[in-house]
C-alpha cells in the first residue's frame, strides 16, 4: 500500500496536464452552446454540424466533457470520486463516439487524418484517466 500522507509527483502532472486537456473541451463544448464558434473559425458547415446534435446527443456530449473535467479536479483534489466521473465521462463518450459515427453525417471536411487521431487520442486519454485515477484510488492515495 502507498503512503497516502504525501501524494505521488506524478498525480500533480497527470491532474495539471489533464485538467488543461479537459478545459479546451470545456471551451469548445461552451462556444457551440454561446455561439462562438465561428470566432474559433469554423465554417457554416461546421457549425451546422454541431448545432444540430439532438438532446440525446448534447447530453452524452455534456456527460463526457464535464465528467472527464470534473475528474481531473478531482484527481487533483484526491478524491475517490475521480473514478466515478471518469466513468461517467466514459459513458458520455461512447454515446457521444455513436451518436458521430452511427447515426450522425460528418461534413466532409470534417473527415480528415487528424480528426481521426484526434478521436483516438481523446478515447486513449480518457481511458488512462480512469484506469490511473482506479489504480491510485486502489493504492489508497485517493481518499
């Protein structure tokens, strides 16, 4: 078991960069709701895309973005609790991954090589996120 006086250096850099990484979701999740995203250079086509998700997927998108951020304070704060809104964003990803993949058209210029890498990153990420916030939750250091 980990000594859960002191918390490891690494949880200080995973939270920090994560909670960065989760805050431009964040962002880019609050300009489609105020209507800034043609100040972040969207096109038309764009925007229409993502003004046009239904409620369902809106709320699966608002459960993945607020639950990976709500984690990484978490995290940062070591509560246990990180792992329940990893989780819950977990699930707002995957709903979200369906609603784009499945049911969604994705405007041309949207399917590109790096929007692709792109959802892979955000998956791989968010899949680290919850695994280490369990492990240190495991070890104790979470509380």
């Amino acid at each position: 078991m980990e000594n859960t006086d002191k918390a490891p250096w690494h949880l200080w850099v995973v939270g920090g960069i994560s909670l960065l990484w989760n805050l431009g979701g964040v962002a880019s999740y609050m300009a489609t709701k105020t209507g800034y995203l043609e100040a972040m250079g969207m096109t038309g086509e764009q925007i229409e895309y993502f003004t046009s998700f239904p409620a369902w997927a809106v709320a699966f998108w608002a459960l993945g973005v607020w639950g990976c951020a709500l984690g990484s304070l978490l995290l940062l704060l070591r509560k246990k609790f990180a792992v329940i809104a990893y989780g819950v964003s977990l699930i707002g990803l995957l709903g979200t991954t369906y609603y784009e993949r499945a049911v969604a058209i994705i405007p041309e210029s949207m399917q590109t090589h790096g929007q692709i890498l792109f959802a892979v990153a955000i998956w791989t990420i968010t899949i680290a996120l919850f695994f280490y916030a369990r492990r240190l939750s495991a070890a104790g250091v979470l509380r």
